[in-house]
C-alpha cells in the first residue's frame, strides 16, 4: 500500500468499516476482462477472525457460469464518502473523505439446508438483528454463495483538510 498512513490494520477497524458498508463489488475471472457486479452482502467472522461474506441472486446467469469456470474472486466496499474543498483560493483543489475495504477469496455456493441461516446474516447487515421466517418458494429458488477472505485490506482518509 503506497499510503501507509491511511492503512487501517486493526480488525475491529476493518470490521467496523464492513459494517457501514452497505454494497460489495464482487469481481470475478472472464477468459477476457474482470466481470464486476455490485451486491448487497452480509458478512461473519469466526473465532479464529476470518470473515466470509454472503450473497445471493438468481440461480442463473453471468455471475454463476464465471464462479463454476473459477471460484477465485476479489472484492470491493466503500463509505463515508465526504467531498472536502481546499481553502487555498484554487475552486478545483479538493480531496475526498473514504473509508474502503478490498480482498480476495474463494467462492462456493451454501448448501440449501444453510440458506436460510445465510441469509439472515444478509438481512442482518442491514436491519436489526431479528428472527426471520422466509418463504420456502423463495429460498429454494434463490442462490446463495459465500467468500472466504483470504487476504483483506483497509484503508481510510478522515482528514477536515
């Protein structure tokens, strides 16, 4: 990382971050170029720290063949953005408040008797925590997949100036 002051190291600082987040962008593998799709997501982490987010979507599609050809991905979520203008008298000098968090990792779909589980954490990540009843039609008609972080990344910059 070029700006090591910028660097969030500490866990619970990342988490916090992932947790403000509220759109992933999960980049996968083509034969030609990255294919990346914004989801939303939710997220774990064990006793031992690793995270793993969760995702869901249609059970067909561009995401699904790219995942099957190769489960290897990376990832990309971002908040407290906050234009902040310079003062030095120049209208165009600005900088940009931010908070981000960037990874890579393994996919593999959830088994359908953990669907639902996974995706009360999905629901979780963006309402409070509550016990969900999901319809049956619903869940079996949906993919749910997960990512295994691997390697994890933060950065912040929260200067006033």
């Amino acid at each position: 990382m070029r700006r090591k002051d910028r660097q969030v190291t500490n866990q619970d600082e990342i988490i916090d971050i992932i947790k403000r987040c509220d759109v992933c962008r999960l980049a996968l593998n083509t034969d030609t170029f990255p294919y990346i799709v914004p989801l939303n997501f939710g997220f774990t982490v064990d006793n031992c720290g690793t995270i793993t987010l969760y995702f869901h979507g249609a059970k067909q599609g561009e995401k699904h063949i790219l995942i099957q050809k190769d489960n290897r991905a990376a990832f990309e979520m971002d908040c407290s953005h906050r234009l902040i203008p310079q003062t030095n008298g120049n209208s165009c000098s600005c900088t940009m408040n931010y908070e981000s968090v960037v990874g890579t990792g393994k996919i593999e779909y959830v088994a359908d008797n953990e669907k639902e589980k996974a995706l009360a954490v999905l629901m979780n990540h963006y309402h409070t925590e509550q016990k969900y009843s999901f319809n049956k039609n619903m869940v079996d008609n949906t993919a749910v997949f997960k990512l295994t972080v691997q390697h994890i990344t933060a950065k912040r910059r929260d200067g006033l100036a």
